[in-house]
C-alpha cells in the first residue's frame, strides 16, 4: 500500500506498480493538485521529468506540495523600515523662502523692416497661362538672393533665439492669377552667410531654407540671433498662371504681399 498526501488531505491506497506521473492525474481532481506542486518520494524531490519513470512501491509515501513565497514578508519588512524612518525625515523638515529677481525691459529685442531696395529688386509680369521662374539675383550685387526683410537685433544685444514667420497676406487675390506660386525663403547673417533655420546646428547649409506657397501661406524659420542685422531673402521661386479670361482676373493681384512677425522662442 502507498500513502499519498496533498495537503492535509491524504489517503493510503493499492498504487504499487504506478508510476508517479499516473497516481499525479489520478488524485489532480479529488485533490486539487496544481501543476506547479512538486512530487516527493520517501522525502526526496523529483523532477517533473523524471516522474513518468519513477515507479511507486510498496509502503512508499508520496507528497505533493507548493512552495512558499517569501515575497510577503520582504515586503513587510521594508514597509517596517519606512514607518520607522518616516518621522526622521518629517523632523527634518524646514521651510525657507527667496526672491527671485525679473528685470523687465521697455525695448524691442527685435526691430523688423522691409528692405526696401530688395522689394523693387524682384519684379515679373505675369501672363495669361503662362510659367516663369523668379531670379534670385540682387540688382547685379554679389550677395545670394534678393532682401525682402531686416531683422535688427543688435540695438537690443539679444542673442538668443528666435522664430521668424512669413505669411502671405493676400492670398485669396493671389489664387485668382496663379494656379501655383512659390518662392524659397532663406536668411542671411551681416557677413553674407547662411543661418541655420531648421534646427540642424552648426553652420548654415544648403538645407536651410522653406517654401512659401498659396498651399502653405506661412512658413517659420528658426534662426538664432547674431546681435546684429539679419535678413529674409528669396532666394528663387517660380509660377504658373490661370488663363487670362475675357473679362481680366478681376480683383486679383499679381504682386505678392507678405507680413513678417519676429518672436522670442
């Protein structure tokens, strides 16, 4: 006879012949014996493995049990540990207070105006259905693209950085002549060299530039002041206008208006 046990429940049975893994699934259900309960013999575990070859004799006793977790009272024992250190650093406590000081200023960090020279430099006519390029030469000087706006940091000394946004100001004029228009807008150090706009670091390149069209109305360059003066340029563009109805394009306008805004960032 084999005295099998689970528990506090257990019963001493004919099993002589079975193997462990059989008399496991015969109790399972009147039992309850969970998989992960391990199987000793006469007091010596054995390996889930080994327990379809291992067979039983008579007056072997043969236990199923679970082991215990530990888990419950680590945890115990570090809730222990905060409530006895709680109070210390309640004691210790210390309330303190300072000004901080905010100076406010009455001055632009920014001026913005429109170069002048640069406006009257870009000129084209646009014809009934008809497609152009605009050049981005300056009225025959040297510099790249054609002036647009100033950016005047340097009375203010700000050098930090900055968000310039260029919007297209009448654009509902603008889509009754051109069925695209588009031009590419840089900006330029005092010296003549490209600023960084998009966030790439270092020195300006050849990626440093954004695209102003009647499907985007407003671009944003993110430069970072030289404390000194800066410019929106274009660099190029070009246009495809509608057919010249009968009756002329009505009130629409040919000639771009653009509206810069300059803020801290």
């Amino acid at each position: 006879m084999v005295e099998i046990r689970y528990g506090e429940q257990y019963e001493i049975a004919d099993l002589a012949g079975k193997t462990v893994g059989e008399t496991r699934e015969q109790f399972r259900a009147e039992f309850g014996i969970p998989d992960k309960a391990a199987a000793r013999l006469n007091g010596s575990t054995i390996k889930a493995s080994a327990e379809a070859a291992t067979v039983l004799n008579d007056d072997d006793k043969l236990t199923f049990g679970v082991a215990r977790s530990r888990v419950v009272y680590l945890v115990g024992a570090v809730l222990l540990a905060l409530a006895i250190t709680g109070g210390v650093f309640a004691a210790g406590f210390i309330n303190a207070t300072t000004t901080l000081n905010g100076n406010v200023t009455n001055s632009n960090f920014a001026d913005v105006s429109v170069n002048s020279p640069g406006i009257s430099a870009i000129s084209w006519t646009a014809y009934g259905f008809f497609k152009s390029t605009i050049g981005s030469t300056y009225g025959g000087h040297s510099v790249t693209g054609t002036p647009i706006f100033d950016i005047d940091t340097f009375t203010s000394g700000y050098t930090g950085d900055l968000v310039v946004t260029v919007t297209l100001g009448n654009a509902d004029k603008l889509a009754k002549v051109y069925r695209v228009l588009a031009l590419k807008l840089a900006m330029y150090d005092n010296n003549n060299n490209i600023m960084d706009i998009n966030e790439s670091g270092g020195a300006g390149n050849t990626n440093d530039w954004v695209m102003l069209t009647l499907d985007n109305g407003s671009v944003s360059m993110f430069p970072h002041s030289t404390g000194n003066v800066s410019t929106v340029r274009v660099k190029s563009g070009f246009y495809l206008t509608h057919v010249y109805p009968f009756a002329g394009w009505g009130s629409g306008s040919a000639q771009p208006e653009l509206f810069c805004e300059v803020a801290q960032r």
